[in-house]
C-alpha cells in the first residue's frame, strides 16, 4: 500500500553531508512515498544555522516528514526551533541534541586533520566501528566513497560542530517526533534519546538491530518505520 502521496519524505545526511549514504533506505522507500535528499555544499565551513538555512531553502511544496541522521538532528532541531509548518512529523535516527561521547570528540579533535584520518580508516577498524558486525564489501565501500567525497577540512569542521554544540531550549515541541536507534550504536548513547523525551510531546522510541549506521545496515526495517509514521500523520 502507497503512503500518503501528498507527503515527501524529505532525508538530512550524516557528517559526511552527502547523499549517498541513504541510497540503501531510498531504495526500500522507492514507490512508496515521495523521496527528497538534501546534500550539504561540501566546500564551505557552514555553522549549524547556515546549514539550516541551506536546508529550508531546499524544502518541498506540500507535507513533509523530515528524517535527520546523526549529525543533522542539530540542523532539524533549529529548523524546528524557526518554525517550519510544512513539518508534520520527524525522525531522528542516532541523533543528539548536545556532543555525545565528549571525551572521544575531544581525543578526535587533537589529532591533526582528523578528517583524513577519517577518510582513510583501516577497512577493519571502519567496519567495527561504524557497523560493529559484518558487513558486505559494497557496505564499506560505500562509506568510504562518502567521505571520501569531502574535503577532510570540512570534515573536522563538522566534528568540531558536534564536539560544541548544544541546543538548549525550553521549548516543548508539538510535532511528532521518532526517534529511531540502532539497538547496537556505540557511538551516540541510549541516554541522547532522553532530550527528545523531554522537548517533545508526542515521542516514540523506535528500536531496530543495528549500529549508529543502522539506516545502511538496516534499511528495510528502517523504512518499515519511515511509512509507519507517514500512515499515521492524519491520525494526530
């Protein structure tokens, strides 16, 4: 059964700030529901807002679900923050609200040109950080291409977001918010769900087998989610 066709599902990449890593969850979504990537310039140091900024003058006509990745729940959060009525519903997925694991960003930070290093991480250590299981070769290869598409500065500029931001906020959000983890995420901790408890009305945990990359390792389940919440957009 097709999902609403009057909504789009409107995706915000991790730090990479491509698309391509969202390849394996569009596919899954393709004739389902409407799909719209949003891939951030990867030749400039943008901040949090200007990211934002870049990201609303990119938005659809007509409803959206936004769905932000990691990194770009800061970028989804300020959207949110300005007031965008065209969002009916969000996901976040391995998403924080303030710097997650301080002390491995703050490590991360002191190595020169962490972006590099990013870039050209031993096969081995990638896939136990980032997927934490086997994977196939087409998996990696498809991380590696996405960083590797990046100019290293932008990602330790990224990094340093993370590392420094915080969204703090009173505000208490009405649209309804999914937070979707990676049951095996090492990177982003079980405790980050608990600002998006607190600062949104209508939350639903969604836990799926996975690590912080769960939207790759993961992607039929994942989208299995993603038009669960477009299904029930006109029941709240």
């Amino acid at each position: 059964m097709k999902a609403d066709q009057d909504i789009t599902v409107v995706l915000l990449p991790g730090l990479h700030g491509t698309g391509r890593l969202f390849e394996p969850l569009t596919s899954e979504l393709t004739g389902q529901v409407r799909t719209q990537v949003i891939a951030y310039p990867s030749e400039e140091r943008l901040s949090i807002q200007a990211h934002a900024q870049f990201a609303a003058n990119q938005l659809p006509q007509g409803r959206i679900v936004l769905l932000a990745e990691s990194f770009s729940g800061l970028v989804a959060l300020t959207l949110l923050a300005w007031g965008t009525p065209s969002i009916e519903a969000v996901v976040f997925s391995g998403a924080f609200a303030d710097p997650p694991r301080r002390w491995l960003l703050r490590l991360a930070l002191l190595v020169p040109n962490v972006g590099r290093l990013i870039q050209w991480t031993p096969k081995l250590l990638l896939r136990r950080l980032c997927f934490g299981a086997p994977v196939s070769g087409e998996q990696l290869a498809l991380l590696r291409t996405a960083v590797q598409d990046v100019p290293s500065e932008i990602l330790t500029h990224r990094l340093r977001l993370v590392s420094t931001v915080r969204i703090s906020t009173e505000t208490v959000f009405d649209v309804p918010c999914y937070y979707l983890r990676g049951r095996q995420d090492h990177f982003v901790p079980y405790r980050a769900t608990r600002w998006f408890e607190r600062h949104f009305r209508r939350f639903t945990l969604e836990e799926v087998e996975g690590p912080h990359f769960v939207l790759q390792t993961n992607p039929a389940e994942c989208a299995r989610v993603v038009l669960r919440v477009v299904k029930k957009i006109d029941d709240y």
